[in-house]
C-alpha cells in the first residue's frame, strides 16, 4: 500500500494527528511531524471541518444504510459508518438530526438497555483474548465465530462459515490471526466446549516456554460463556447494530413459505446466495468498530479511545504488548495439524451452483437485495 493510501485510511478511521505520526513510525518506518502531515492533508484537500458536502449525497448515504443492516445504526454509529465507508466528513449532530428526520420510528426505538457487571481487569493488549461462537443464525445454516482483545476491545477475528463447532475450523480463524500479528496473547478464554479443544491446545504449546505466571497450560482458561464477558456484551452489539436485521429478514423468508429451514437444499442456496455477504458485513462492521471512540466506563479499569489505537499504540496509555512472539516453524506445525483435520469438514456447493448460474447468465450477488432476488430464483 502506498503511504498516501496508508494516511488516507487513518484520516478517514478519524485517528488524531499524533496517532497518525506514530502510527506510520511505528508500523511503516516512516518519521514525520505533525506539521508536515498537515501540509500532505491541504495538499491533498482533506479536511474535517468545514466540509463542503451535500445534504443530497448525505441523505443518499444514510438512505443506502437504511436499506439494509445500517437501519439498526443510532446516530452515532451511522456518523462513524459515514466516515469511514463513504469519505463522508460531516458534523454528527447533523448526521443525528438527518436520521431522525428520515427514521423517526427507529429512531425513537433506539433505546439503551445497560447491564450491570462486575468491573473488567486487563493489562495492556494481548494479554487476553476471549473467543466464542454466535449462534443466532445457526437455524439459516451460518455459523459466526469471533475474538475480541480485552483491553482494547479490538476484534481480532470475526468469521461466518457453515460450522463454528468444528475444532478445525475454530483453529484456522486462531492460526490466521496469530501469523497476521506474529504472536498470540498471554491468556486466551474460550468456553468449555469441543470445538476449542484444537487452539486450547496450540495456545498452551505456544506459551510452553514463556516464564511468566500463564506460561504453559496456565495460558489457556475454560469458563461458561456467561461469564466470558468480554465477548459476550460483544454479541449484543452486533444483534444490535446488524445481526438483528439479518434475522428478521431470513425469519420473513420462512413466514412467506420461500425457506424451509428442514431443507437441505435450501439451506444450501441460502449459503450461496449470502455467505459472502454477510461475512463482507461483518469486515465493515470489524473496521468500523475497530475506529470508533469507546466512551469511558465504570466497569471497567481499561482506557477509553478507538480499539485500534489502543491496540497498536499501548505506550501512550502507560502500558505495553503483552503478546508472545510465535516462531514460523510453530506456524507451520499447527497449520499441518490444521489441515489434517479440515478436510473433514462440511463443503459448501459452489460448484454446482456456480455451474447454473453460467448456464443461466446469473452473475454473483453484490447485496442483500440481489442475494434474496437469486435465492428466490434457485429455489423457484
């Protein structure tokens, strides 16, 4: 990626100018000041404030959000959508009162409802990660699985596939994400079932030679998913702002008589037809999530700020990366294992589907709206 593309993404993640200077030091070994960062913005005319942007090509954005899962979005959420999705730089509170002028009805429905929890503890990133499956559109055949950093509150994976309850697979979202940062956490939780038996065991052995106090077995911790509480307020924010809407919109296919969730064939279609799709919802939501600023909060002793900035620059909170380097040759042993367990796994039919759709001239859906418009097509 080239290093305008680079400061174009931090701008457009909101980050401040001090963290964009660190940013590119740290990950890109690139040293400039905060002067000469502004100067590359004007030159480049990009700008916060005063943003010479239409009410049409605001109203356009939020109503194209509005059509799908972005309908769940408060204002908040929609403004950071905006900014990041669609390079729109706009005052939030005319975001907030374009919404409630579009959305009256969702927008007096947006309420928040907070739990009580007992207060959260976490060092520094990479200390904990908590893993756990989402299971709330297994009736529709997807299977969501995802890892959150607890102090950051940066997700580190978030994946949908047929299956989150095969060991193999919940092993290859663990692997892809320790070779992508080069290590794994000083302590992973996951709850007790099956399918974390195979990371239970990676994580122990990748830790085996560290001589902290989690080296080790010690590195690995089973507990109820009730009380992996990291991931699971995480699950109620995704049902929230996406998942619910997905929901809903399946549940309609199965009252209108176009899904029988019995069927396998139809299960299948369905797989086809929206695999892609939500799994590219999913990334959009991780990397909005990732950049936008977490409030303070009394539950919990982490610092307040944007996950990824909290992630990937810990020193400026006074603490440091607790990950544990993971040698290459571990990397490739554990994909071996991996792999030789994977090819049991359940496949999905493109074949066969991708063969009809070039025998009717069907081309691969590019939204919800084009995903259900083949599905109803395959299975009339």
């Amino acid at each position: 990626m080239q290093i305008d593309d680079v400061i174009r993404e931090y701008f457009n993640a909101g980050y401040e100018y001090s963290n964009i200077v660190s940013l590119l030091l740290a990950y890109h070994g690139i040293r400039i000041s905060i002067s000469t960062l502004k100067r590359f913005l004007r030159k480049k005319k990009m700008r916060r404030r005063n943003v010479e942007i239409s009410d049409v090509a605001i109203r356009r954005a939020i109503q194209t959000e509005l059509n799908g899962p972005g309908s769940l979005l408060g204002y908040r959420g929609m403004w950071n959508k905006l900014r990041q999705d669609y390079g729109v730089n706009v005052a939030r509170d005319k975001v907030m009162k374009i919404l409630k002028e579009m959305d009256p009805t969702g927008t007096e429905m947006r309420k928040s409802n907070c739990l009580k929890r007992r207060v959260y503890r976490n060092k520094g990133p990479n200390y904990a990660w908590h893993v756990d499956g989402y299971d709330k559109l297994r009736p529709y055949g997807f299977d969501i699985h995802g890892c959150i950093d607890g102090y950051s509150r940066r997700i580190m994976w978030l994946e949908v596939g047929p299956t989150n309850k095969n060991p193999a697979v919940i092993c290859g979202y663990y692997l892809k994400c320790v070779q992508h940062i080069g290590g794994c956490p000083q302590i992973l939780r996951t709850d007790p079932g099956s399918e974390n038996t195979l990371i239970a065991a990676l994580q122990c052995t990748f830790r085996r030679n560290s001589t902290d106090q989690f080296a080790g077995d010690a590195s690995h911790r089973y507990g109820k998913s009730v009380f992996n509480q990291r991931i699971e307020a995480w699950w109620s924010v995704l049902k929230k702002n996406y998942s619910g809407w997905w929901i809903e919109t399946l549940k309609d296919l199965v009252e209108f008589g176009a899904l029988d969730i019995g069927n396998d064939f139809h299960i299948n279609c369905l797989r086809f037809c929206l695999m892609d799709i939500i799994q590219d919802e999913l990334n959009r939501f991780v990397n909005c999530w990732n950049n936008h600023t977490i409030r303070p909060s009394k539950r919990a002793e982490c610092p307040h700020g944007k996950p990824n900035i909290l992630y990937l620059l810990p020193h400026e909170n006074g603490t440091h990366d607790f990950k544990t380097v993971v040698s290459q040759d571990d990397i490739v042993w554990a994909n071996s294992i991996c792999k030789d367990n994977i090819s049991k796994t359940e496949e999905r039919s493109d074949i066969f589907f991708e063969n009809v759709l070039q025998r009717e001239g069907k081309h691969l859906p590019c939204n919800w709206n084009e995903a259900i418009e083949l599905y109803l097509f395959l299975v009339g």
